[in-house]
C-alpha cells in the first residue's frame, strides 16, 4: 500500500523527504552566536515570512573559511506570563507535543527546582525513511530583573540508549529567551546550522516555515490553554 502512493505520488513524496531532512538539518550541529564559532561580523536580519504574528528571520553567519550559512531566528508574543510557556516548553504537562513532525516527546530527569531537566524527542519521517530521535539537556536561567528567562539546550545522547529503526541526532544545541511585559511575553528562539543543505531552499523554505508557523502556533495555544 506504501510503495503505491509514493507511485503515484513522486513529487509529493520526494517534497515530504525534503522538507524533513532540512528540518531535522535546522536542529543539528548547531552553534549559537559567540559559542564555538561563528562570526560577531553578521548581515542584518531579513524577514522572510510572518503568519498569524509569528515572524522569521534569517541572516548569513560564517560557518567555516569561505562557507556561510543561515541563521534563523523565531519571534513572537504570547499572552501568558513566561512560567506558563516554559511548561509547554517542558512538555511534562501536555497531551501531545507542540512541535510538528514529532511522534512522540516527554521530560525526564526533572531537577528538584525544575530549572533542568532531560529530553527525549522522536521526529516523524515519511516512508521508507527511518524516524530520528534526539535527547537534550535543557537548563533554564532565570535573570535577576523578574519575567526574564533563557534556556540553553544541549546534547545528552548517553541518556536514552539508541534505538533500532531509528537513526539518532547527535549534535543538538539551541536557546529560548523569554521577556515577559505588562501583558504579554516576548518569545525569540535562534537556531544557527552549519549543516549543508541537501535539497535547493527554493524547495524546502515554503515547507520549513509552514510548519514552523503550526509549530509556534501551537506553541501559543497550549500556553493560553494553560490559563
């Protein structure tokens, strides 16, 4: 039944591989600005696509001599103080995951004062490719000015023993910043990858960002829901 649709479908089949590969690509090797690389020197921010207030950005970074590659940075407000994003974030608390393209993701390990905890995420991929997995460590900071937090995330590959048929991303960083005002608080999550893309942007950027448009949108549903 599998091996007829991706028949009679090729182009949407092979678009669907596209679009996963480039975004498990934006969540691999990853390096934030000033950590392990690149450039204090980066072009400004250019808007490349805004839906329902979710806005993306994207600049040019230097990834290694004579090779640059994309940043990207999400931005939004979300009508709920930080705590109650954070949980979602966490996702201790929530049916499914906010993310899309993941089958399944839960906490593990949580710290008595809840600021660090472990991660363990199973992305969805379309037949015949096998799912992938990820384990991170988050570590959240709170500023001493109040409403203000981050949080760092790292690999923690040795936490989860590896999986058969699914194939585990190793390399995994990325960071939140959360600034709360009188009403609302400020969402920014930067991803940076010094992967190289297998398939043209012009094919994959239409995809990647539907879906981060559903994923944040997501994101800011379940925080309100949490009201």
């Amino acid at each position: 039944m599998k091996s007829s649709i991706i028949n009679r479908h090729p182009i949407k089949s092979f678009l669907q591989a596209a679009f996963s590969t480039l975004l498990l690509a934006l969540f691999t090797f990853q390096v934030l600005p000033g950590q392990n690389g690149g450039s204090l020197d980066e072009e400004a921010w250019k808007m490349k696509k805004e839906g329902d207030g979710i806005r993306i950005y994207t600049r040019w970074m230097e990834a290694e001599p004579k090779r640059k590659a994309r940043e990207m940075k999400i931005v939004m407000t979300i009508k709920a103080p930080p705590q109650q994003i954070i949980e979602v974030i966490r996702g201790e608390k929530i049916d499914t995951p906010w993310m899309d393209q993941v089958k399944q993701s839960y906490p593990f390990d949580i710290s008595a004062d809840r600021n660090n905890w472990y991660n363990y995420t199973e992305f969805k991929l379309p037949w015949p490719i096998n799912n992938q997995d990820v384990v991170t460590l988050y570590q959240l900071k709170w500023e001493a000015f109040p409403g203000i937090a981050h949080i760092n995330i790292s690999s923690a590959d040795g936490k989860v023993a590896a999986k058969k048929g699914i194939n585990r991303i190793e390399y995994y960083e990325g960071s939140w910043h959360l600034a709360a005002t009188a009403e609302e608080t400020q969402v920014e999550y930067r991803i940076f990858s010094k992967s190289k893309p297998l398939f043209p942007r012009w094919i994959t950027d239409p995809l990647v960002h539907k879906n981060l448009i559903r994923s944040f949108n997501n994101l800011r549903r379940k925080a309100l829901k949490s009201n």
